[in-house]
C-alpha cells in the first residue's frame, strides 16, 4: 500500500477497484436510475460502483456491518 510521509498509513478502504487512479469518482445520470439501483458501499463488488451482494461475505469475515445504498423510486 501507499505510504506518506511521515510513514503512517491506515488500511486502504478500496483493495482492487481502478487502483491505477488517484480517485475513484463514478457518475450516473438520473435518467438512467430506472426504478431502482443499489449502489456498493463496501468496495468488494465486482459490479462497483454497483453492489453484487459481497458485503455479506465481507461482514462475516470482519465481523462488519455495511451494505448498500439502495436508491428507489416511491411505491405509488
Ligand atoms: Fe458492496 Fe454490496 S457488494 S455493498
């Protein structure tokens, strides 16, 4: 992992998505939400920015609580 300066560096967050980038920075239009999209907020998706479920796996294995965002139109 990447070091500062002064030698201190916490655990990255992102481990594999577009490591070749200074900043990961996604975009989709609203148009293109449809009625639903769920969105990864743990970085082990291989659909990132989308979630592929790997969050569970994740929270059993370092007994962490994160999941998705879940972005939805409202039920009529
Ligand atoms: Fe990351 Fe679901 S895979 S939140």
């Amino acid at each position: 992992y990447k070091t500062y300066k002064d030698g201190k560096c916490e655990a990255p967050v992102n481990r594999k998505i577009k490591k070749d980038q200074a900043k990961v920075a996604d975009s989709v239009d609203i148009e293109d939400l449809g009625d639903k999209k769920v969105f990864c907020r743990c970085w082990k998706s291989d659909s990132f920015p989308y979630c592929d479920g790997s969050h569970n796996k994740h929270n059993q294995d370092a007994c962490d609580n994160v999941g998705p965002l879940i972005i939805k139109k409202k039920e009529p």
